[in-house]
C-alpha cells in the first residue's frame, strides 16, 4: 500500500507489554487509526509499524535518526529533521479528519471519481462523538416500500433533515454553519433507494440569499455510484422545473428563500449523491499531498509543513515551492508569490482552481521550472479545514467568518489566520512579495473575476489592474475583466485582501469563482466543470510569467489599454450624471472609488465580532465595567446641568474673539469674563482635588480642580491663550479669580515656578508651539 512499508516490516521488534498497552490506549483516543480493509496479518504488521514509528521497541536500538538500507544495516546519513507538528509519511495512514464532539460520524468513507443554536465548538475527536450513531429516521418495511433514505453525516456533507410531503417529494432543511443561526448555501448529501423512471421534487426550504445563480440556469449536481462503476460517470448536472423565490413561511426576522427541482435517478436502488457544486474534502486535500511527498522528483522543490493546527485540531499545511538555488544571492533575489484558498470552506471551487495551480507549478513543464527558478511560492491549500470536514458554508468553529478577522490579535480563536498573516510578515521583511491572491467562490455572479485595491501612488497608478487584464486575455472564454472591481470599502478591512495590501502588497487579489458558468467566448451558457477551473490555475501560472517578463512591451500595452478604458468610463460616469465636462489633462486625478461600485457580493460583509466562546466573558467584562463606572461617577450638579449648554456656547464665543481681536483688547476681555466662568466651574467635580491635596495647599488661592472632558476642550483652548499673552507681557501680573486668596504671603516666591505639572493638560489644537514657562509669571487658571 505504501512504498516503505516493506522495508519497515524488515525490521524486526521485541514485544512489549507496557508500549502494546500505551499503542491501544492511544489508538481508543482516535491516534494511529490504521485501514481496516486489510487482513488481520498484514493489520497486525503495519500496527506495529504505526507503534514503531511512536516510540523504541528495540533495547538495542536508542535512535530512530539512522537509516537502514534493503539488508538492515545502518547507513551513516541521518533522517530529515521532523515538524513541530506530526506529519503524514509513507510508512503510515493518513491523518484521519477530527470532527467536532457534537457531530455523528457514519465510519462509511465517501469517495468520487472526477471524471477528465447558542453553543460553541469546545474539543474534538477523530470519528466525532462518542456511542452508537442514530439510525435513520426513516426505516424500509420492505423491498416495495420506495422511502428514499438520505445521510450526511460524512465529510463536508450538510442536511439537517428531509420531509416527506408526498409520494414522490421531499422538503430538504439545511444545517446552518456550526454555532451559528444563518449559512445556509452549501448542501451535500446521500440518497439511497432509488426509483428508475419516477420524477422525484426536492425542495430546499431555508436558504437565506435573495438572489442566486438558480435563477438564470444553473443546475444541482447529482453522482451516481452505479454509473461511476460501470459507466466511469462522475459528477453531472441535472434538474428541471427549477425555481427560487422567497418564502411565504418566516419563523424570524430574516425571511427564507425556497430552491426547488425535479429530477429522475438513472438507476433502480441506487446510491446517488446531490451537491450545490463539486466536492472537495480535506482527505481529498491529503491524498494529493500524500503523493506530492512520495514522488521522488516533485519532492525536490515542493516542502511540506505544518502552518499550525486549526480549533479542532486538524493540520493547516504550509507549502514552499522553488527549484534550489544555485547561489546566496540568486536565492536572496527570487521574489515571492503567496496563495490560499478554502477561508469559506462551501466554495470548494477555489480547492479546484488550486489544484490546477499546483498540478501545473509541479509539473516538468519548461514553464513551471521556469516560475520556480524565479519565484519562491508559498501556498496554504487550505486555510479552513475545521469547515470543510463538517460541511459549513461560510464560518470556521469559532462561529465566525475568517476572512473578516486577517487584522485580530487573537491567536487561539483564529489561529489558521493569524500564522498566516504572521507567515506573510514574516516573509515581507525577507523579500519582495510581487503577488497575493486568495482563491473564493461567488453564488450570485457568473464568470471568473478579481477584486484588488486601488493603488494611490501616482508612481504605480493602475498598475494593480495590469495582472487581471493579462488574465482576462489568457482566459477569455472563462475570465471576466470587466467584473473586476478595485474599491476598497470599509466593511472589508479585515479581508485577506484588504490586510495584505496594507501591509505593502501592491498585487492583492481576491479571485471569484462562480458556482455556475460563463457568459463569454465558446463558454458561453455552459456550467464549469472541474477541469474548467482546473485550467484557470494553469492560466494563472502563465498570465505570472507574462507579468514578470523582462520584455516590458506586453505590460505597458496592458497599461495603455488600461487608461483609454478608464477614460471611457470616466465619461460614460459623467453622462449618467447629467454631466459635460472636459477630462483632458485632469482626468487621471479622479478618484477612481468614485466611479466603482460596491464589491458587496456576500451575505457576511459585516465582521460578526467576537468569536462565540468569547461573547459571555466579554459581556461579563462589560457589565463589571458599567457597575465599577457607576460607583465612582457622581451624581451632576443641578446648576451645570442648567448652564451646560449655554456655558459651552459662550466659551466657544469667547475663544473666537480672543483670537480673532488685537492683542490688548483680547486679554482685557478674557479678564472681564474670567470671574463669571470660575462662578460655574465652582461646583464641579473634585475628585482630583483628594489626590494632590498636598500641592493644593501650597497654592491655597486655587479654585477646585476639575476633570476634564470633551465639553470643557474650549475653556482650555482660552486657558492656554490668556496664558501665552501674559507670557508675552513677563511683568504684567493678573489675578484670576475673585474668590482667590491674594494674601501675598501664601503666594509663591517670583522666582520660582508654580507646582504644577504642564503634560496634566492635553495638547491644544491648532498646531500652537508650547511657550516657555517664565518663573516671574505665577497666574493660576483652570479650565
């Protein structure tokens, strides 16, 4: 089964009863779960080739670092360092998926052929919860009974239940993402007992999106088990009669939208498999860097790692990908290209689209080891893995959406995130990174499309636009240029998008795949298939090479083309306004935000906040603030509460003239109002008073001090001009407030400096330089 497992077997073992117990004991847990289509020999064999790999059985032997060669003898080479994290190798099973605790597991694992409520995620298992699984609901009474049985309870797979209206149709409830209440778009489920030639009437009933696809053509796909066996048939499309419109039932605020279709199975009991569009599992992820690892030549340029491990536990693979440089500096020169996919773990059709990437980057191709020669790539395949096993739609087991939250500090919540923000940081401070994409699905566009960032240097002007451009010429019957948009809005902010560009990439992309089909070139009205998607990613690779080509003609023509339609739409903008205006010469400084609608395309554009475990604590947190808050304020006083409004008003009067008068009838002014506003700042507040008790003293003309706050902003602003005239005038001495004690001997001495600390005010606007505190000045004022 695997290429070093006769070698392994070679080696032989000395039973141990303590290592036999500690093997099953771990294997109970869900670790080292091995195939169990074997027979019992060869399961005992590669169980104690599973053990050996843990932990010594040999007496003899204290290192597992020396090779071995065909005939047992060590070699001197040692073996590669290993991962922080366990990794899957040859001489092992794959890493098993681990499933929330919450979740029933059928042990049926599912394979295709590919043709050419308030809670939170709290620990997981590999199988899921723990006990015997639940039956069907649904029972046969025997060989007539025509009762179709459906299941999901397997990777990826969404339906919550199944109703049976009539004979021959069913109302289909989909399970919302796991620790949320909305989500639901994904479906992926099993039907068995199946009729040949009966119409059968599936309708989906608690879809939350307005608008989709179904709209305007696109079909579910079915899978036929019978048909793949016999026939090699995969994936298909099929359906009739197909409707979406809204709900006449709402049990909330958010009304429900209805999917419905009729469809014939192919087969008499048949196993048949629905889909909103082709799977793509995280065991289907590790079976394809399973042979990556074990294949002698891409192994070269292509290392495997672990990024770090998602909520549950299960692995985020990191992969770099370059041929070997020859020399320090060429390596030192190479720039970087950073892709992801599968943040939305129901938009399985970016896992397609890398998978063509990665199939033609690790390819022989003289243009892959050309891309490798000069770029180093880094590639997460997955950055949601936790979603994809349990078949949500949007949101990973924190209960949030991932591409909303690239900016948190939240390490332990979101950690397939964070490392990989902190990866790309990281590698930005080693070399230039020329091109970030991360690759989503789009339920409500057709097409292939990019989202960027407009660039604001005049020194790069549209320059972000020439790689989708190039991209749009190399895939025209699939890529879309003019679906393209460019207009960073706020609500994005923490996309992945949004973050990189921030954070000095000037090519950073989202790209948008549709679930349907295209509308362009001998594509049109056609749906995508796998292998469509699959050719995007080599489209990819070529449009980089034309991109980064030393013969710059391709890249200004694309910019040229780019200014020519920009200027057309800049006027076609101007006459949908009502609008004649001369653009020659000035037009390249409009903003182009202007001009670009919005990129809102999903029902989540908005951050959900917190992760869900968190809301409680930080409720907790709030309410103790509200309640620590409440005991220290006081109570307002009945005369501010009187004068507020007019005192802020009259101040704000007051500060104008101060700076807009000459300089003598300005101070003479403040001091003609001073008394009258130290009248109401008498009563305020003075629980700063308790605490500089002692300064206050030495300085015993003092009114009482006070707090400040936004409404008191103006007062200071007058404080800091009358205090920066007197300073102008060194002899001139002033008293402040009539109800000051001026007894000159409390007062303090000329030549020394008040007690008063000067950062205890904020800085004032308006730019004012501070002024030189001069010792013979000892004017006391307060805002």
């Amino acid at each position: 089964m695997f290429p070093a497992l006769e070698t392994e077997l070679k080696q032989q073992t000395l039973p141990d009863p303590y290592e036999d117990f500690m093997y099953h004991h771990l294997q109970y847990y869900g670790y080292f779960k091995g195939p169990t289509c074997l027979s019992s020999t060869v399961h005992r064999q590669i169980e104690g080739v599973s053990r050996d790999s843990l932990m010594l059985t040999s007496p003899l032997l204290k290192s597992r670092q020396l090779l071995h060669d065909d005939l047992g003898e060590v070699n001197s080479r040692l073996r590669e360092p290993r991962d922080l994290f366990a990794f899957f190798s040859s001489s092992g099973p794959l890493q098993a998926p681990r499933w929330p605790i919450e979740c029933e597991v059928i042990k049926e694992n599912i394979h295709h052929i590919v043709p050419t409520e308030d809670s939170y995620f709290t620990s997981s298992r590999v199988g899921g919860k723990r006990g015997i699984i639940k039956e069907l609901a649904a029972t046969l009474q025997g060989p007539e009974d025509n009762t179709l049985l459906f299941e999901s309870r397997f990777e990826s797979g969404n339906l919550q239940k199944a109703v049976r209206v009539n004979t021959y149709e069913y109302e289909l409830t989909l399970r919302t993402d796991l620790y949320t209440n909305k989500h639901t778009q994904w479906f992926y489920f099993r039907v068995q007992n199946t009729r040949k030639d009966v119409t059968y009437r599936f309708t989906i009933v608690n879809l939350l999106k307005p608008k989709s696809l179904y709209t305007i053509g696109m079909k579910p796909l079915m899978y036929s088990q019978l048909d793949a066996s016999t026939h090699s048939i995969g994936w298909r499309r099929e359906g009739n009669e197909i409707r979406y419109y809204r709900s006449n039932t709402a049990d909330g605020p958010q009304p429900f939208y209805c999917l419905t279709w009729t469809m014939r199975f192919p087969h008499d009991q048949d196993t048949c498999f629905l889909a909103h569009f082709y799977p793509y599992t995280y065991t289907d992820l590790q079976c394809f860097l399973l042979s990556v690892a074990n294949s002698p030549v891409q192994s070269q340029f292509c290392k495997l790692r672990t990024l770090c491990r998602s909520l549950a536990g299960n692995t985020v693979y990191l992969l770099t990908i370059t041929n070997p440089a020859r020399t320090p500096q060429e390596a030192a020169a190479k720039k970087a290209v950073v892709l992801t996919a599968r943040v939305h773990p129901g938009e399985s059709n970016g896992s397609w689209i890398m998978k063509g990437f990665l199939d033609f980057i690790l390819s022989n191709s003289p243009d892959a080891q050309l891309l490798r020669d000069i770029f180093i790539f880094k590639v997460v395949p997955m950055l949601n893995p936790d979603g994809v096993i349990v078949g949500n739609y949007r949101c990973s087991l924190a209960g949030r959406d991932l591409n909303r939250h690239y900016k948190t500090t939240l390490k332990e919540s979101f950690p397939c995130i964070w490392h990989t923000r902190n990866m790309i940081k990281r590698l930005l401070e080693e070399r230039e990174v020329l091109l970030y994409c991360d690759f989503h699905g789009h339920s409500r566009k057709s097409n292939i499309f990019l989202y960027g960032c407009n660039n604001k240097d005049c020194k790069f002007w549209l320059h972000e636009r020439v790689f989708p451009l190039m991209l749009s010429k190399n895939a025209p019957d699939k890529f879309s240029f003019h679906s393209c948009n460019f207009k960073v809005q706020k609500c994005k902010e923490g996309t992945g998008r949004v973050v990189m560009w921030r954070m000095g990439i000037l090519n950073s992309y989202t790209m948008e795949s549709t679930f349907g089909g295209s509308t362009l070139g001998n594509k049109r009205d056609t749906h995508f298939t796998p292998e469509d998607l699959k050719s995007l990613g080599y489209q990819v690779c070529d449009t980089l090479l034309d991109f980064c080509d030393p013969d710059r003609s391709k890249f200004m023509q694309c910019l040229a083309e780019l200014k020519e339609l920009l200027q057309q739409e800049i006027h076609k903008k101007f006459k949908e306004l009502g609008q004649d205006m001369d653009l020659e010469g000035s037009w390249s400084d409009i903003s182009l935000s202007d001009i670009e609608s919005s990129t809102s395309g999903s029902d989540s554009s908005l951050s959900d906040g917190l992760p869900l475990h968190l809301l409680n604590t930080a409720h907790e947190l709030n309410q103790e603030k509200k309640m620590y808050k409440k005991k220290k304020r006081k109570p307002l006083q009945s005369r501010k509460q009187r004068n507020k409004q007019y005192q802020k008003s009259n101040l704000m009067q007051e500060s104008k003239l101060t700076e807009d008068a000459p300089e003598g009838a300005g101070f003479a002014s403040t001091l003609q109002e001073q008394p009258a506003f130290f009248k109401n700042s008498e009563n305020t507040s003075s629980s700063l008073m308790k605490n500089e008790k002692p300064r206050l003293n030495e300085l015993n003309g003092r009114a009482k001090d006070t707090s400040l706050g936004p409404s008191k902003m103006t007062t200071l602003i007058l404080t800091k001009n009358k205090e920066r005239m007197q300073r102008e005038k060194p002899g001139f001495t002033v008293s402040c407030s009539p109800k000051r004690n001026t007894n000159p001997s409390q007062e303090p001495a000329p030549d020394t400096k008040p007690n008063c600390s000067r950062n205890r005010y904020p800085a004032t606007k308006g730019g004012r330089t501070t002024a030189v505190v001069y010792p013979s000045l000892h004017v006391y004022t307060y805002p």
